[in-house]
C-alpha cells in the first residue's frame, strides 16, 4: 500500500471513530498525546519521502558514475594510441613549430625508383636498355654460321644472348638474341653470297656503329617460350644504342 493510501486510510479510521466529549475526555493531556502523534506520522512520512528521493538520487549518480567509466575505458586505448604532442616531432610526422622529414623517404622522392637498367658492351661497342625485372641477367654466348649456295661454311659470327635472370634448363624463358655481324659481312648477306639457319628471309638489323652491325635473328621466338611477348615489346622500344669502337 503507498503512503498517500496509507494515510487517507488513517484519516478515514480517525473520522469513523466517535466524537470525544470535549469537556470531560478532550482534556490538555490527551490534545498533547494526539498532537504528538500527529507529528510522529508526518515526520515518519516525510522520512519515507526524503529517503525515496534520496534512493532515487543515488541510482542517478550511480549511472552517471557507471557511465563515466564505460566512457574512460573507450577513449584510454585512443588516447593512448594517438601521438602525443612529445611524438609529433617523429620523423614522417607533423608538428605546429617544425617538421622532420623522413630522409628515406626525401631520399625515394629525389631519387624515383630505377626503372630500367642499362647493359653495356664495350668490345663490341653498344648499351641495351632493359626493365629492373631483368636485373642480374646473364649473358651467353652463341654463334651464327653463313652457309653458301653449295652448302658450304662461308663466314660465322657471334651472337649474344641476354638470359632472363628466371631461365632455368627446365623452364627456359626467352632470349634477347643479338647477333654481330661486320660491315662486310652484312653487306655480302644482303647480297645473297651465304644464308643463316632455313629461314626464308634474312635477320633483322638493330642498329650499327663504325665496325658492327647488330641484327635480330630471324625466326627467333617462334618457339613461343615464356616471356617472349615481353622481348618483342623491349625490342620494339629500340633498346640498343650503338657507340662507335675506337
């Protein structure tokens, strides 16, 4: 039952009892003894009430203390993540009075990534331009042979062969084939003196230098290894660069 209930049912039980007789019964001692009474229940019910409110006040700040602290245990692991004001001066990071650059990366802007490497052949007089994924290729040499008409061993040359760093005699990858021919050789090749190989037509020219010509053999990817799409678009970006011999 609440106290509002509990005290109209009071009220109604004291109303129900009968009228005293004020002259004999309704005497000063027995007023003080119903006074006191009176202000027992009040106080007993404003007890009730202030300890109601009180309770309710506590729950409140026990929410708010509960909230607080699901509040710390989120926003410690950011803060503690995040740079303090001590580490903005890390390098790569910002700060408001001066900025410390990373040198390794100052060092990839001065410098962009190498993307080609540059093979050098000083006896025959010439570089060849290839991609960093060609980096620690081999060179291996080979030779052509000029057969004549009658089927006879006329002239014969070197040829260089720029190996994949990747080949390998279960896998091979394609060669850059680079064939050395003297003027005088060339020129009696295009007369028709000698052929190389079965092939139907004659090699490629690459380019020259005051002793050499550099050729492409004929035929020479045809059989479609790997990476051969690769070469063809290497050689098509006339790679090599001639120099002359002294």
């Amino acid at each position: 039952m609440k106290d509002n209930e509990k005290f109209y049912d009071l009220e109604r039980k004291i109303r129900s009892l009968p009228g005293p007789d004020y002259d004999k019964q309704f005497t000063k001692d027995t007023q003080d003894i119903i006074h006191e009474n009176l202000l027992q229940f009040a106080s007993s019910f404003d007890k009730q009430k202030k300890r109601a409110a009180l309770m309710k006040k506590i729950s409140i700040g026990l929410a708010s203390v509960a909230a607080f602290v699901l509040f710390a245990i989120v926003t410690v692991p950011i803060i503690k993540d995040s740079p303090s004001s001590s580490d903005s001066n890390k390098p790569g990071q910002q700060s408001n009075g001066h900025t410390t650059i990373d040198e390794n990366k100052d060092k990839e802007e001065i410098n962009p990534k190498q993307t080609e490497i540059l093979y050098e052949n000083t006896e025959y007089g010439f570089t060849f331009t290839l991609p960093t994924s060609w980096d620690h290729y081999q060179i291996v040499s080979d030779s052509w042979e000029g057969i004549s008409i009658d089927q006879q061993q006329i002239e014969n040359g070197q040829i260089l062969l720029i190996r994949h760093p990747e080949w390998t005699e279960e896998k091979p990858r394609q060669d850059i084939p680079i064939m050395i021919f003297t003027h005088d050789q060339w020129s009696t090749l295009e007369k028709g003196e000698f052929h190389i190989g079965t092939a139907p037509i004659g090699p490629t020219m690459l380019g020259q230098n005051n002793e050499y010509i550099f050729a492409l053999p004929a035929r020479y990817n045809f059989a479609f290894l790997e990476g051969y799409e690769e070469v063809e678009i290497i050689i098509a970006n006339n790679p090599i660069q001639p120099k002359n011999v002294e």
